[in-house]
C-alpha cells in the first residue's frame, strides 16, 4: 500500500527533475507501452530436416507458418516512427523556412511547422512575441516560463510584471516596445537552453529582428546577449555598454544594449541598481 507522503515524494522528484508540466488529457503508463512488437525470425529449416515444433521440411503443416508470416507482415506494415532531425538539418531547415517568411503572420505559421527542436514536443504553447511591432525597441528574452508557455505570451509571469513596471519608469510599456525570445518554447523545468536548441531556433529569431526592423535590441540577460552579439562574455561584462547588430536583411546595422534579466533583478535585488542604470541610458538615447 502506498501511503500519501510516498505519493508527495514521488511527485516532488518529478518536479526536481522537470517534469512539471502534463501535455496529455490522460495518463499513459510508459512502462508496458511498445510502440512496435519485435518479431524473432525463425532460422531456415533444412530440407528435409525437422520443422521447429515437429514435422518435416518437406511437407507443410496446417497453419504452422502461418502465425510467423501474419506477424512478420504486421511488424512490415506498420510505420516506422519520425525520426527527429539532426542539429544540421534542423538549421537547413529553419533557415529555408525562415528565410521564405515575408510578413510576422508567415514567420510565426513557419515557426510552428517546424519539428527540428524538441523542446516543441514538451511546451504546452508555441510563444511568439507580444507588444507593438511597429516599436522602435525590440527586447529579446531567453525562453518562455511556466506562465510564458501557459499564456503563449512572452514575459507575463513575476518577471514579467517587473519588466512591466522598469519600463513604466521611462514612459514605456508593451504598446511602445514590441518583445521576443530566443527560444519560442519552454525548456523542462526552466532550465537553460542547450547550444543545440538555440541553433536551431536562431535562424527565426534573425529573422524576426529583420522584419521588425527595430531603432535598437535590447537583449535581457546573458544567453539572449551572447546569442545576438556573438560574444563570450557574460551579461555582468556586456550590460550598459553599446553594440552593433548586423543582418544581410536590415537597412544598416542596428544598435543594441545588453540589460539584466528581470529574473536575475529578482534573485539579486542589488543589482537593479545597474539596471535602472541602463534603462535610463537607453531612455537618453532614443528619447523614451
């Protein structure tokens, strides 16, 4: 009998782990499901020698080989399950799609077509961007929370609510500023995302930026900023300081100042200091 503090257990190690999210209506035991039955193939017999099971190769035993056959005929007509893309057809992939997209409206259509990241399988929402696409400032996050992926929009949970209230104190909100992610889905747990996932995704973010075709980026925290600016360094190295981005399909480069993410003001209050810092650097600059 399991008592309700292994129940809590159990679920405890599952959020832990990241499992924190259900993506299905029902429960699916895993453990006693096969997606296909294997079918050992019998060795050929030998003329004239014995059949396994009894009788003789020579003469044919009413429905002996006929179990064998049906199975071998059903394991052959069933499909064969999508095998994932590989990291380098996953960004051939997107940069064709990403590249056809003229209008946001067909650059979103593409960007949940497109299978060569895994991490769609486990989001709950596809989240895109939200605020004015007209804006002259595009501030690009790293990934979608649990409130991101619940909502489909980006930057709506806690540390959302604080970017809200960061950019009010420069005369911004959502209908002056148009914002985006790295990652358009959710990685389990809220974890970082791994090279591979923000290479495959990369090419619909450099696109995203060539149609808004923004007066500056502002990149939040250090994985959006490495990945934008090409750089090493961390976002404590990179932030308050003025950068060009370049892309074959904007006018000419445009400037882009790394800030602190919301989260991490969060977990180091101390730090919005330095924040506050470059929001009014920024607010100087472009007149916000």
């Amino acid at each position: 009998m399991i008592d309700q503090c292994d129940i809590l257990a159990a679920l405890r190690w599952h959020v832990d782990i990241g499992c924190d999210e259900a993506i299905g209506d029902e429960p699916v035991d895993w453990a006693s499901f096969t997606a296909r039955p294997l079918v050992a193939r019998a060795p050929a017999p030998t003329p004239g020698g014995p059949m396994p099971g009894g009788g003789m190769a020579g003469g044919a035993m009413p429905g002996s080989a006929r179990p064998a056959a049906a199975a071998r005929a059903s394991y052959a007509a069933t499909p064969a399950p999508t095998q994932p893309l590989g990291a380098s057809e996953a960004g051939a992939s997107a940069r064709a799609r990403a590249k056809e997209a003229r209008t946001l409206a067909e650059l979103e259509a593409a960007l949940r077509d497109f299978d060569g990241c895994p991490l769609k399988a486990t989001a709950m929402n596809t989240v895109f961007a939200d605020g004015n696409p007209q804006a002259s400032i595009m501030l690009i996050g790293e990934a979608p929370g649990e409130d991101e992926d619940r909502q489909g929009k980006p930057f709506v949970g806690v540390s959302g609510k604080l970017l809200d209230r960061m950019l009010a104190q420069v005369g911004l909100d959502r209908g002056k500023v148009y914002i985006s992610n790295i990652l358009p889905w959710r990685p389990p747990g809220n974890r970082s995302p791994t090279q591979a996932e923000i290479a495959a995704c990369l090419p619909f973010l450099e696109r995203h930026v060539e149609l808004i075709a923004p007066k500056v980026l502002v990149p939040l925290g250090g994985t959006s900023a490495k990945t934008l600016l090409n750089r090493a360094e961390g976002i404590t190295r990179l932030r308050g300081q003025w950068f060009d981005y370049a892309s074959p399909g904007l006018p000419g480069p445009v400037p882009v100042i790394p800030m602190l993410h919301p989260a991490y003001l969060l977990r180091n209050p101390i730090a919005k200091r330095e924040a506050w810092r470059d929001l009014l650097t920024l607010a100087q600059r472009f007149g916000a």
